[in-house]
C-alpha cells in the first residue's frame, strides 16, 4: 500500500443546478445539494478510495460541519490526525451554479484563514511526511509555503505532485514548478502558463513539452472530450491517452480524481499511459455522478 500525504484546503461546497437552461434575469428552478470539497480534500478522499494510505494535512472549522468532514474522510480510510481544527475560519465555502447539462457556469469563493492554514500546514508537513512514498499538494497556497514544501520534498526526496485548485499562484510565479516532480493541469490552465494555444493533441503534447522544459519534468494536460496527454522528460517519452463520451451530470471533482488516479499508478510504479488510462475512467464515473470524487461503489466499475 502507497503512503501518500495530501495537503490542501477543505470547502463546503453548495451546488444549485438548473432543471433547465439558465436566465441570469429570471428565477431559475432546480436543485440544491451540500456537500464537502476542496481540491485537497477530495485528492485525499480519492486516494484513499483507491487504496493508498493517505495522510491529509489541513484545518477546519471546530464545529458540527468540520467534525462532519473529518468523519466522511475517515470512512474513506484517510488519516485525518494531521488536520487540526481552528474556531473560525478552518474552511472555506463554495457556491456553485450549474447549468441543465450539469456543467458550471459561475461560483463563489470563500477562501479559509490562509495565514492560520498555513501555519498549520507548516507545522503538520514536519511530521506527516515521515516515512511517506509521495506527496500532493494544491497549488493555491501562498508562494512562502510552496517554497518551504518544495525544500523539504528535496530534503527528504520525496517526488513532489501539484494539483490546480487555483492558477493564480503559479501563473505569478511559474518557477516554481521547478520544485516539482509531476505537475497536472488542463488545457485552458496550460494555455495561459505556456503563452500558446491548444487545438489539436499534436498541440498539446508540444505544449507539455514547454511546459515540462522549464518545470516540472512530467507534465499532464487534460482536454476534456480528447483525452489527455503527458511529457517525461526524465524518460524521453510522451503520449496520449483518450477518454470515451460520458453523459455529464456533475463535472465538480473530474480534475481532482484524474490527478489522484494518475498519482496513485504512478506511486505504484506503473507507466505513465497505465496511469493515464485511469485517470480517464476515474474522471468518468466522477462526472456520470453527483459525487465530487470516487466512492468506494464506483470501484467495480474501474476493473
């Protein structure tokens, strides 16, 4: 068994879907759903669905709903002892719309505590990646505690993954995925960090290969309907792997469980087109559903 530590935010997601086409000027009837997320915690949920070991190192709020998101990812397998609770703040909230089709049309973001999260992240990272294989983190954290993550990665040589929960951070300070080992992201996010545009596959593979010259030497894109394509410049390969039609319900989450899918492969030393490949049918079953991540009844599927 993979021993992962995932590092990242907790939201409460609030999810409002159209029953039918949306009318920013009209009152639009549908469904409301609650729910827990956050790019962190949904690496850490999917992680460990899939069978790795996996330490997630956070914070949340010191109440009913906190408490609740802390249970949901231990019945899920997840080690939680390195998220500490705070009394306000330990969380964020986010508020989604979706259209008919089930794809996002806007949100809104209420972010936790950063500087309270991050001390707390600082302070786990010391213990929690002890004896790890690997470790993920959301890119959407300050630049102070990437810099710190990274040099300890280094110290301790552990292969280091980021995952986009927001672009904003690496788009300032692209750099920085020098420290990283593998690095995910999809298209639109590959386009602005790489100045170039994305049509076809061959575009995309020339875009990862950009990408991974000045960063992290694995790199994935993601591009929805096409698949997705990967550069290892550590092996001198690269490669594209497709994805079948799906009946949308829900896309929250796809990005998150193709990141995990690909890491948990990778971790278990399979190819980089293995990893892909599960990667697709995990996303697969994530979007077909109104889940933000894999839960164990979706595993029979995956076989």
């Amino acid at each position: 068994m993979n021993k992962i530590a995932v590092i990242g935010k907790v939201f409460v997601d609030i999810k409002g879907t159209s029953f039918a086409p949306l009318h920013k000027d009209a009152k639009n009837v549908g469904d409301i759903t609650f729910s827990n997320g956050g790019t962190g915690r949904n690496v850490a949920q999917n992680l460990a669905v899939l069978g790795n070991e996996v330490r997630f190192i956070s914070t949340v709020t010191n109440d009913q709903i906190g408490v609740g998101v802390l249970d949901e990812l231990k019945s899920y397998g997840a080690n939680v002892d390195h998220v500490e609770m705070l009394e306000d703040h330990g969380m964020g909230m986010w508020l989604a719309v979706m259209d008919n089709e089930g794809d996002l049309q806007t949100s809104i973001s209420k972010q936790p505590d950063a500087k309270l999260l991050e001390e707390a992240i600082l302070r786990q990272s010391v213990y929690a990646l002890d004896g790890v294989d690997a470790v993920a983190i959301d890119l959407d954290l300050s630049v102070t505690v990437l810099e710190r993550l990274i040099h300890l990665c280094r110290k301790m040589e552990l292969p280091l993954f980021g995952v986009c929960g927001h672009l904003s951070v690496i788009e300032r300070n692209r750099h920085l995925l020098q420290g990283f080992t593998g690095f995910i992201c999809s298209r639109e996010e590959a386009e602005i960090l790489s100045d170039l545009s994305i049509v076809t596959v061959e575009d995309a593979i020339h875009v990862a290969n950009e990408l991974a010259k000045k960063g992290a030497p694995f790199t994935v894109v993601t591009m929805s309907e096409l698949g997705a394509v990967y550069v290892d410049r550590r092996t001198a390969t690269s490669g594209h792997v497709g994805t079948k039609k799906v009946k949308v319900v829900d896309s929250t989450g796809a990005g998150d469980s193709f990141f995990s899918a690909v890491l948990s492969e990778l971790t278990q030393e399979k190819s980089a087109e293995e990893a892909l490949k599960l990667g697709m049918k995990v996303a697969a079953e994530v979007i077909a559903s109104t889940e933000n991540g894999l839960v164990p009844e979706m595993l029979d599927a995956l076989q």
